[in-house]
C-alpha cells in the first residue's frame, strides 16, 4: 500500500500596501468650487413650478369700520387666512427647498395662470374677488341681524353686437350700458323697456361704461327681425351684475389681500361688530371658506397652508367647509381643534356653544 502525499499550499507572501491617498487643500478648494458652482447654476435656473405656503394671517375685527351705526368691541379674535404663492417660477434650488418643507405644496404654474394670463391679471381678478366677497359678507350678516339689504343692478353688460345694426361700430362687445337719456339702467330689463317705448327710426342716447370710462354715444334703432314694428339697438346683454345697497356703511379694509376665501369670516367679525353680545366669547378663532348670498360656506383652495398658519397664529379653533375637513384635520396632527361648517348659521350655532374664557 502506498502512501499518497497531498501537498500543502502556503499562502502567499503578504505584498506590500498601497500609500493612502490624503485629500490636500488643493482638493478640497476644488471641490467648494465645484459646489458653489453648482449652487449657483441651482439659484439660476428656473423651472415651471410654483411654491405654494402659508400666508399672512388677518385679524378681521381690526380691518372693519362701521359708519352709521353702534358697534362693539371684541374680546377675542378672529383671524382670516390666506396663502402666499408668488407666480414667479421657481429655481432648482427654490424647488428643493420647497419640496424639504411639509407646510409647502409645489404646483405646476400652468395649473394657477391661465393661458395667456400675466400676473397682474391674475392678481387684478383676486382682488376683484375679495370685493365681491366683502360685500356679500356685509348683506349675509345684516340679513342674519334683521337690516333689511337692498340689491342694485350695475347696468347692462353687451355681449353682442349684431352686424348691420343700429349699434353695430357704435356699442361694443364688453360695453355696460348704465344709462338711457340719462335715466340710469341697474338691470337689462329697464334698457329694453327704454327701448320699447320709442319708434323705429328714433336716434336714443346710451351712456355706456367701456374699460372703466363714461361715454355718451347715440344709436338709431332699428326694427326686428322677427316682431315687425319692434325697435331693437341690435345687441345681446346680460346682467352686468349687482351690488347691495345697505342701511349703512361697512368698510372692509383688507388691503392687498385677494380671492374670496376670507367671506365666511368676514361675515362673522361683521356681526360681532354689530352685536353686543361677543361671539366670541374671549377665543381665538380661525377660519375659511367662502360665502354665498343664501349663507352657505363654499371650500378653498390651499386648506393644508392655511391649517399650519391657524396653529402658527395660536388659535384654538379652525372653522373649515364640510369638503376641506379631511385635508384640514390631516394637516392638524392633533395640534387645533378643526370644525366643519357648511353654513355661515353653523358656524354661529358653534360659537354660541362655547364657555367664556
């Protein structure tokens, strides 16, 4: 029998190590520059995104101003709220810092401008907005304290000029006619019935206003197509619209804050001011929703923005719209006590529910 030998294999030799490489001082300055380089490029460039954040916070009693009749003081405070979004686009870096900060939505900028829309425009609508709000937060809340509101017309809004006619390249599209041989016109149907008290043929004075400006123009009117012997100017219009005619002055002066977010607030600091008994009863109180004219509280854009602002003012209640109560409690964390309204009346029914402080 023989013995078989297995060899053994010894590891080889251990090679020399390789030097480290230091970073040197060099190399260090170069990549700062390469950062700085990129940050810069980053602040630079801009990408079709817009930041949206919480906004300036409003107390509302302290923007109101009764003329005409008693107000009263508030123990507590009501605050309206509001988001900031500039419409310039955001950098790379802007971006990122956006998407680091949980209070901030990014949006794509087409979906806030409309095609063609400058920011101006944009903004001259938001304003636009609050006025209308402003008012139709004052008739709501004298309506709910029992002042009688009247309502008036703004005039005769021409929607379209009839080629051939006795207006047409006189009376132009987007004009509001306000007036007929100075009589002033509130409504559409007092212009056609102006109208339908002359004769065909009859040359009748308008008072139109055009991008803001009075102009006095004359038409001769024609006869209708369809109803011979009916005298007609040869236009389509509408309601311009309306304002409401109050028993006295209520100043709302919010300033450069626009859309209409802010009503249901407005219409409660309105009342408050107007009643002795304070509704607020010594609390903070935030809210938002807007206000139609039969006292519903419609939902907002930017719920999330506006929930971080509330609890960053230190209010302890949130009145929010039925359909933004979910985003509004999400965004809470346990942090404000959020209250789902659906109607200026509600959101009164849970003020009166309050302790006193």
């Amino acid at each position: 029998m023989t013995d078989v030998l297995t060899q053994i294999e010894y590891p080889p030799e251990p090679s020399e190590p390789k030097p480290r490489r230091h970073m040197t001082a060099g190399m260090v300055a170069v990549g700062l520059l390469l950062l700085g380089f990129l940050m810069i490029l980053a602040a630079g460039i801009r990408v079709p995104y817009l930041a949206t954040s919480p906004g300036p916070v409003t107390e509302v009693h302290s923007i109101i101003e009764i003329a005409g009749a008693e107000s009263f003081e508030s123990e507590g405070e009501l605050y309206f709220l509001t988001i900031s979004r500039p419409t310039q686009s955001l950098t790379l870096l802007e971006l990122f810092e956006a998407w680091r900060d949980p209070a901030v939505d990014i949006v794509e900028r087409d979906l806030v401008l409309a095609p063609g829309q400058t920011s101006d425009e944009r903004r001259l609508q938001n304003l636009e907005q609050m006025m209308s709000s402003q008012q139709i937060a004052a008739a709501v809340a004298l309506d709910r304290l029992g002042y009688e509101v009247g309502v008036l017309g703004t005039g005769a809004l021409v929607a379209e000029v009839l080629e051939g006619s006795g207006g047409f390249g006189i009376v132009e599209v987007d004009d509001i006619v306000v007036a007929v041989e100075g009589e002033e016109v509130q409504f559409v149907d007092e212009l056609i019935n102006a109208v339908r008290a002359r004769q065909v043929g009859d040359t009748i004075g308008l008072t139109v206003s055009r991008q803001n400006e009075l102009q006095d123009v004359k038409v001769v009117l024609g006869e209708s197509e369809t109803d011979a012997g009916l005298p007609v100017i040869g236009i389509s219009v509408a309601n311009a619209g309306s304002a409401f005619d109050f028993p006295f002055e209520v100043i709302i002066n919010a300033g450069a804050v626009g859309g209409s977010s802010a009503g249901m607030m407005l219409t409660l600091a309105v009342y408050n001011t107007l009643t002795e008994d304070d509704i607020t009863k010594g609390h903070r109180i935030a809210g938002t929703g807007t206000m139609s004219t039969d006292g519903s509280v419609g939902r907002i854009g930017g719920i999330k923005q506006k929930t971080f602002a509330a609890i960053g003012q230190g209010a302890e209640y949130l009145l929010v719209p039925d359909g933004d109560f979910d985003g509004a409690f999400a965004a809470a964390d346990g942090k404000i006590e959020v209250i789902a309204v659906s109607t200026v009346d509600e959101a009164l029914e849970f003020l009166e529910s309050l302790s006193p402080v």
